[in-house]
C-alpha cells in the first residue's frame, strides 16, 4: 500500500465511555489510553458511563464517538 494513503486513511476503534457532559462530549477509555472531550453525533443522544462505542479517528487526530454499541 502507498504509505501517503496509509497515512491519511481513517480508522475506527472500539471505546468505553468514561465521562458525559452537556456540552456534546464525552471521555473515554480505548486501547491506545484514555481521551477527554470527544465530541459525539447528535444521534447518540443518551451516553451513559460505561457504554461500548464505536470511535472514529481521521489521520488529522481528531476523534468522535458515532454511537453507542446495542
């Protein structure tokens, strides 16, 4: 694989959430460490402390929780 579309490809992780805020984040726990104030998609309208959520990274670090896991 060309390593220039390695390094910009995006990639996807599972996380436990941690934290919730008001203010459309949260914090979680992943495998690479914890991560504070993640934004999460208007669609994951309840996050609640210990939910298993799907977490998108793009190559720029930015992360956001898509959804909790049923």
């Amino acid at each position: 694989m060309n390593r220039s579309i390695e390094q910009q490809a995006s990639r996807w992780v599972l996380a436990t959430v941690t934290a919730t805020r008001s203010d459309g984040t949260v914090d979680i726990d992943t495998p690479r460490g914890p991560v504070t104030y993640v934004r999460r998609l208007k669609s994951y309208t309840s996050p609640v402390v210990g939910d298993v959520v799907k977490v998108d990274i793009n190559s720029a670090g930015n992360w956001v929780v898509v959804g909790a896991l049923a």
